[in-house]
C-alpha cells in the first residue's frame, strides 16, 4: 500500500515546494497601479484556481507513474520541465 502512495507525496511535496517558491516572488508596484477592468476576478479566486492547477498537476504525474509504461520517465521529465517553467515564470 505504502509502495502505491509513496510517489504521489512525492509528486504532492514537489508541487507544494514549486508552489511555495512562486509565492514568494512578490507582484511589483506595477502590477497593483494597473487600471484593471472591473470583471477581474478577486484575489482569492487565483489561490484557488492555483492549489486546483497543482494538486491536478501532482495527481497527472502519479498516474502516469502507475502506468508502469517504458516511456514514463520521459513524460515525467516533461513534466518537471514545465513545473520549472512555471515557477521561471512567477520570476
């Protein structure tokens, strides 16, 4: 049982610690003084909208994982790329 869930900790802990590093990139004063429309989505919703993204993203991975398939290390090596980009991006 342990064998089947240790990967996904893994997979979760990887998207918590990709998480964490994008937060702590602070929007600059640009940001805040922009003339957004008024249908812009609040604050919150965002938080949301990312802790779905990522726990998707973490669960994507385990079951790729699972598949036992060949080619797996591949598509997880796509994987972290784009968890990195992501991150890149936040910078």
């Amino acid at each position: 049982m342990i064998v089947k869930y240790a990967p996904l900790a893994v997979f979760l802990a990887l998207v918590v610690l990709a998480a964490a590093i994008s937060g702590s990139f602070e929007a600059g004063e640009w940001y805040y003084s922009m003339n957004r429309p008024w249908w812009t989505p609040p604050s919150w919703l965002f938080v949301l909208a990312w802790v779905v993204l990522y726990l998707t993203m973490a669960l994507a991975a385990w079951q790729v994982w699972l598949t036992g398939h060949y080619s797996r290390l591949g598509a997880l090596t796509w994987w972290m790329i784009q968890l990195l980009l992501n991150v890149a991006w936040s910078w």
